[in-house]
C-alpha cells in the first residue's frame, strides 16, 4: 500500500490484522493521530480518493491502498 504524506508517497508492506495508523506507525511515517480511539479525528485520512477515514479504526482490506493525508488535511 502507499502512503500519502507531506508531499511523499511511502510504499509500505501491509501487517496483517493492524489499522493503517498501527501499519504507518510501524514504517516510521509520523502520521497526525491523537486519541488512537476513533473519537478526534485526527488521523483521518482519504482512502482510495474516496472515503474520509479514521486510519486509527480502520483495518486494510488489501495491500493495494492509498491513504492520503495530504488530501485530508487540505479538506
Ligand atoms: S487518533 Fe483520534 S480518531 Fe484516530
């Protein structure tokens, strides 16, 4: 899957069973989170160039993502 983060595109193996804000943690990305709880929204993120996210709730469904915090931050 790819990151999409402070103008960078990070390619990332996915880890089975981990949200995408557990997997960026993992890969030493520094992605905007707070709570880790789903509640501030802070770690959102666009998916897919659709749908806004909580990466610290969601769980990929496959490695072919692309999670753009760029683009959330701009929305
Ligand atoms: S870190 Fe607060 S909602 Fe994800």
């Amino acid at each position: 899957m790819k990151f999409i983060w402070h103008g960078q595109e990070i390619e990332v193996e996915a880890e089975e069973g981990h949200t995408f804000l557990d997997i960026a943690l993992i890969a030493k990305i520094s992605p905007p989170y707070s709570c880790t709880e789903g509640h501030c929204g802070t770690c959102e993120a666009i998916l897919d160039n659709g749908e806004r996210v909580r990466t610290c709730q969601t769980i990929p469904r496959s490695d072919f993502h692309v999670i753009d915090y760029d683009k959330a931050q701009r929305n």
